[in-house]
C-alpha cells in the first residue's frame, strides 16, 4: 500500500502523533459465532442471536413497514458498511492489511471500537450477556495481538451491574492485554410501577441508568477499578428508539444527533453525580456525536449553577416573597385580578403568578443543592471537572 495520499501528507507536517480514538472494525461472523459456542457453548449461541433478533433497535429490520407502524419501532441501522470501496470494506474485518495501510491514513495508533460487538449486552440473562462479552473481548485480543504496537481493541464491558463489570475489567486487562474499554452508555432498566400494574405491556416502559445520577447501584468501584487499570472508557452507545430517534420510516433522521443525545445523558450525569471529583484521573471518551453537544452541556452546566447554586436560591426560595407588597402591586395595577386574589396560589396548578405564594418556607425541598456531590463552589470548578476528563 502507499503513503502518497493527502493523509499522510498532512501527518507528515506534524510533530505529534495521530490516534484514531474511533476506528471500527466489522467483524467476521463465522469466527465470533465460533468463540461464542468456544466460550459460551451452544446455548449460549443460541440465546445470544435470538436476543438480537428480538432486539427492538437490531432485530426491527425484519418488519414491515406496517409492522413497525403498528409496534412503533424505531427503523434499524441499513446499508451502513462500504461496499463500492471494496478495499476500505476489507480492511475494516483483516487486521494486516489495516495494519499496513496506517501509514496511508496517516494514523499513528488506531483505537478500535466493535460494530457487531456492540449488540454483546444485549441478553437479558446475566449469564449469557458476560459469556457474550468475554467471547467478543478474546477474540479482539487473539484478533490484534500480533499488530499490538499501533492497534488495541477496546474490551467490551457489561454494565448492568458493578460486579460484572468489574469482574470483566480484570479479565480483560490483566488477562488478555486490553487497554480501552468500551461502555454503554446506559442500562435499560424497568420501571417497578410498570411491571406490577401492567405486567404485559411493562416492557415498552423503562428508564435509562446512567451510572451517576439515582442509579439502583453505586458504579464507584467500577470506576476505581478503571483507574486502578489505567483504562480510559469509551462511552458509544445510540439513542435510536427514544426521544427524537423513533422514526419508524427513516434511519437518516433516527441516525442524526443519537450518539449526542445519549453521550450528553450519560456526561452529564457522571458530572453532576460527582465522578469526577471522586475519580480525577478518570477520563472518558464520548463517541461519535461530535463537540456541540459537549459545548452546550459545559455552557448549560455553568449557567444552571450561576442562578441555582445553593446562594443564588435565595433569589428563588418562597420564604425571601415579600407577601404584602406582592398583593400591594397587584391591588394598584391588577384591575379585574384583584377580585380573586384570595384564590392566587391556592389553585391546582401553581405555575403562574400564584408560585411560591402559600408555600411554607420551613417545607424546603430534600437535597436542595444538587451540586454538593461534584462540590462545585465557583464556577472554575466545573472547568476543571469537565474540561480535563471528559473527550
């Protein structure tokens, strides 16, 4: 292969080296199929393709469009490998030859992330979801060994739990040499309410775990783990299905903006969730969505906690109301709403003028500062908390 291309042109002008911190590899099914039956054992196999195709987001390309209509089902992934650049479609899945075209790209060490590998947590079962994983992270390992000094993998870790992740953390570091792992961004969980009210449809309702924030688990020795390792987190997961991503006819407008959304949830909760005041040393990859959501966040970030740091409430605390000037202003320049003044604050939605008239100030909301796990004292904290761990 040669080094003549614009690519390595540019690199050679620079005095620093190139990490592609996002490559993909496509795998190669019949390998993985056979370490997952290797590993895991034909059930294993079995239970792993039909999680997949029960899959809301993988498994929705096998309905109609009425289908999907009808089970408002996100419209899946399609077309999304290269096919008329028959070599680029290569050297995604053979390791040599991405290995020998490096130079070409002008990429001094590649970070690979999975493409198939990304359906590995999936299972609902705890037992097959970590089998799944192990296989795809042996695979990866065995894969790129020999190409080890510009290209790593980055391990698959589940996370519906700490202890699953941090039991294949250590596998997959101290055992097959990995450097990078590679996290969801969230867990599906359910909604306990759903699931005893209407049990039948509970699996349409459930909420995103982020890590950080009212989390059923405490993710801190997952993280103490990673720094104890030494292995950065790559957070790449999509928000196809939810909020804006439900197209059930287009993948284009699902696609757009997915990775944002879901990198800014889970971002935004490790931060307000402290964890990076904890773990200083931590440092987190948010994938595949861009800077523009990173720069409203750290914008939105210091601007929410300019007017609702725990002094700035005072601005918004109800005991602070002056009552009777209040009523003062409204009996001088209300006309018509001075007649029913007594009912200001007593009606049912309390949104309006009436907010904060009646409450009783001694009734003060639990957790009133939402910024003491991250301690954020001036707004340089949250510089210093965002700008060097989050990437």
């Amino acid at each position: 292969m040669t080094g003549d291309t614009k690519s390595a042109a540019i690199r050679a002008r620079l005095n620093h080296p190139i990490i592609d911190g996002d490559g993909h590899m496509i795998e190669f099914e019949p390998d993985v199929l056979d370490y997952l039956k290797q590993i895991g054992g034909p059930n294993v196999v079995e239970s792993y393709v039909s999680a997949i195709a029960g899959s809301r987001l993988f498994g929705g390309g096998q309905f109609t469009l009425q289908e999907r209509r009808d089970r408002r089902v996100a419209r899946a992934p399609w077309w999304g490998a290269p096919t008329k650049n028959t070599l680029d479609r290569a050297t995604a899945t053979l390791p040599r030859l991405l290995y020998e075209r490096l130079d070409e790209f002008g990429i001094d060490f590649a970070v690979l992330f999975p493409s198939v590998g990304m359906t590995a947590t999936t299972p609902k079962d705890a037992d097959v979801r970590r089998a799944v994983c192990r296989a795809y992270n042996t695979y990866y390992a065995d894969l790129y060994r020999d190409y080890a000094d510009r290209i790593t993998a980055a391990a698959i870790i589940p996370t519906h739990t700490p202890e699953e992740a941090i039991e294949e953390l250590e596998y997959a570091v101290n055992v097959l040499g990995l450097k990078v792992v590679f996290m969801q961004s969230y867990v599906r969980r359910p909604i306990p309410a759903a699931v005893r009210e209407a049990p039948q449809a509970a699996r349409w309702a459930f909420w995103l775990d982020t890590y950080g924030l009212d989390s059923e688990y405490d993710y801190d020795p997952v993280w103490a783990k990673c720094a104890e390792l030494k292995a950065p987190v790559g957070f790449h997961s999509g928000a196809t299905g939810w909020g804006g991503h439900a197209s059930i006819s287009t993948y284009v407008y699902n696609h757009i903006g997915n990775f944002a959304t879901a990198g800014g949830a889970v971002c935004k909760s490790l931060f307000l969730g402290g964890v990076t005041r904890r773990f200083p040393t931590m440092k987190f990859g948010f994938l595949e969505g861009g800077v523009g959501w990173a720069c409203n966040l750290y914008s939105d970030l210091i601007g929410h906690w300019e007017k609702r740091n725990i002094k700035a409430l005072e601005d918004l605390n109800p005991a602070n109301l002056d009552r009777e000037l209040f009523f003062d202003l409204f009996r001088r320049y209300g006309g018509a709403m001075v007649s029913k003044l007594d009912r200001l604050g007593k009606d049912p939605l309390k949104l309006g003028a009436g907010a904060g008239v009646w409450e009783d100030p001694d009734e003060e909301p639990e957790n009133k500062d939402e910024w003491a796990r991250c301690q954020i004292e001036r707004a340089e904290d949250i510089r210093d908390l965002f700008v060097n761990n989050f990437y």
